[in-house]
C-alpha cells in the first residue's frame, strides 16, 4: 500500500481533541505533525495492514511527514514475525524516530524468541550517539533482560552511559527503577556507589519509590540513598 494511500486511511481516522492532547504530552514535534489518530486505531490498522503484506512502499519512504505515520510504522515493525527482517526494519526505521513515544511504543514481539541474537543489536544501539536509538537500546534491556536472561553486567552497561539528553536520561531512571523492583539485590549496590549521574539517580530512586512492586522497607533504604542538592 503506498503512503497516500496510508494518508487517508489516517485522516479518516482523525480526532482533532486527541491531536491537540498529544501535542501537549510531545513538546519536541510542532502541533501540525498530529493528526490525531488514538493509539487502538492505530493498531487495529497495523493489524490489517499487516495481513494484507503490501506494505513494503509505506515502509520504504522515510522520513514521515507525521506522527501518527512514524506511530503506524511502529506498530507494523512490531508485528514483523522473521527476526532478520524484523531487525532490518528496525535499525532502518531508528534514525527517523523523533519522540519518546514513538521510541517506547517499537517493541517487535519476535525478539522475545532471539534474545541471545538481539544483545548484538543492542549493543550498537547503546553506542549510536542518537538520542532516541539510545532509549530503545536501554528499552529493550529493560525489556528482555531483567527476569530469566538478567546479568548483572546489564545494569552495569546502561549504568557507564552518559548523556545531556533528558529521554536518555529518563528512561536510564526508568530502567534502574524497573531493575530494583525486579533484582533489587544485585542493583542495590550500584544505587548506593552511586554510579548515575545525579539528577538520573534521584529520578530513579524516585520512580522506584513511586513503585508499587517495590517492598516499604526497599523504598525506606533508597529514600536514605536520595542526593542532596
């Protein structure tokens, strides 16, 4: 299906109110990049785009004119089933994403099943220097590495990461606060070495702290472990 064709498809789809509320939750795109098409909408058409297979023209032209393009793109990558094609979308798609929505909604479910094969990946995406290839490296960490694959070399890894970006440093908070409620223990320590910078280790401890799969008494030892200004 080519892209105009994907266009209308969209507009169809439009909800003014919805394009204005979104603006405001994404500060980086200018208001005329929404059309304003609501997330179920859009997966629902990335479903059955998906089925129909002629999507290689959409997927082609990049960059997107608008958000809700760079959103639909997402959703279809994630629906990708061959692993290797799945990682060839992706590492196309990656330089064009603009915004932490975007970033945090590309989540191929194939990767779940080629873990090994996609710490590679992420490794590279870590090393990019682009700011939001950056927050999907750190994601997909944060995704598939913190239950039965985890090493403590991961949090050790997103730990040694600097950057002046705040959604790198956001989702770095992020991850560590995922990390404490899942392997407290061994993440504990890099908390109290303070190994983040501040204002990304006191957002993590927040965060954690706002966790509800956090226990009282890890909350109460992290909140000792606050910087003060």
């Amino acid at each position: 299906m080519i892209r105009d064709e994907i266009i209308a498809r969209l507009t169809a789809l439009k909800d003014e109110s919805y394009g204005d509320f979104q603006s405001k939750l994404i500060p980086t795109i200018d208001r005329s990049a929404f059309i304003g098409v609501r997330t179920p909408d859009l997966r629902a058409l990335a479903k059955e785009l998906s089925r129909c297979g002629d999507i290689g023209g959409f997927l082609d032209t990049l960059p997107h004119r608008f958000f809700d393009e760079n959103q639909l793109h997402a959703f279809l990558i994630s629906l990708i089933k061959d692993y290797d094609l799945c990682i060839e979308r992706t590492n196309t798609f990656l330089p064009y994403i603009d915004n932490w929505a975007t970033c945090d909604q590309l989540s191929p479910k194939v990767f779940k099943k080629h873990r090994q094969q996609l710490l590679s990946e992420i490794d590279g995406w870590l090393r990019s220097g682009r700011t939001y290839t950056v927050r999907f490296g750190i994601g997909m960490l944060m995704q598939h590495f913190l239950d039965d694959d985890y090493s403590p070399e991961y949090p050790m890894t997103v730990s040694r990461l600097r950057s002046d970006e705040y959604y790198v440093n956001m989702m770095i908070a992020w991850y560590f606060a995922t990390a404490l409620a899942k392997q407290y223990d061994t993440v504990l320590p890099l908390m109290e070495r303070r190994v983040l910078d501040p204002w990304t280790h006191n957002k993590a401890i927040q965060k954690a702290v706002e966790s509800r799969r956090v226990a009282p008494e890890q909350k109460e030892a992290l909140k000792a472990l606050k910087l003060r200004a």
